[in-house]
C-alpha cells in the first residue's frame, strides 16, 4: 500500500471544518500558527489536558485516525489550509 501525505485529508463530504466546534477551531488556527498544547493551553487559559481532549475531538472528527507514517496535527493544519485557504 502506498500512503501519501493527502491521502487522509481528501474530502469526504462537503466542508470537514463544519464539523467542529468554535472551540475546536480555535485550537486547530493556533496548531496551524506552530503553538505547542502548551502553548495553546496559555494562551486560552486551560488546562493541559483539556487542549489534548479538544485535539483529540479535531483529529476524530476529521477522521485522523493514529499512524505511525502521518502527523495528525500536520494533516489537520492542511485541512484548514485547503478549506479556509491561505491567508
């Protein structure tokens, strides 16, 4: 089988981003800027374990599912990149 990086991130049906929540877009936007969860967690005021609960319901809900072959976090910055285009 060969994997490619857009492989997961072809759409499925109509806008992915629709899927997700104000919050969940929130935190996505600030993973597209390079910020860490720690970072993020800073920066909106929560708890560490709150922006791994929040990025765990983005990755599902693109349906980004644990690889050893993708970074999840990359994927669902180029989800955000195709849907919202770049600015």
């Amino acid at each position: 089988m060969t994997l490619t990086a857009l492989d997961p991130i072809e759409p499925l049906s109509g806008q992915r981003l629709d899927r997700l929540s104000r919050r969940e877009l929130e935190v996505l936007r600030l993973i597209a800027q390079g910020l860490s969860n720690a970072a993020i967690a800073a920066q909106l005021y929560l708890a560490g374990k709150t922006v791994e609960t929040v990025c765990t319901s983005i990755f599902r809900k693109l349906d980004l599912y644990p690889s050893d072959h993708v970074n999840r976090r990359v994927l669902a910055v180029l989800v955000l990149l195709r849907e919202e285009g770049v600015s």
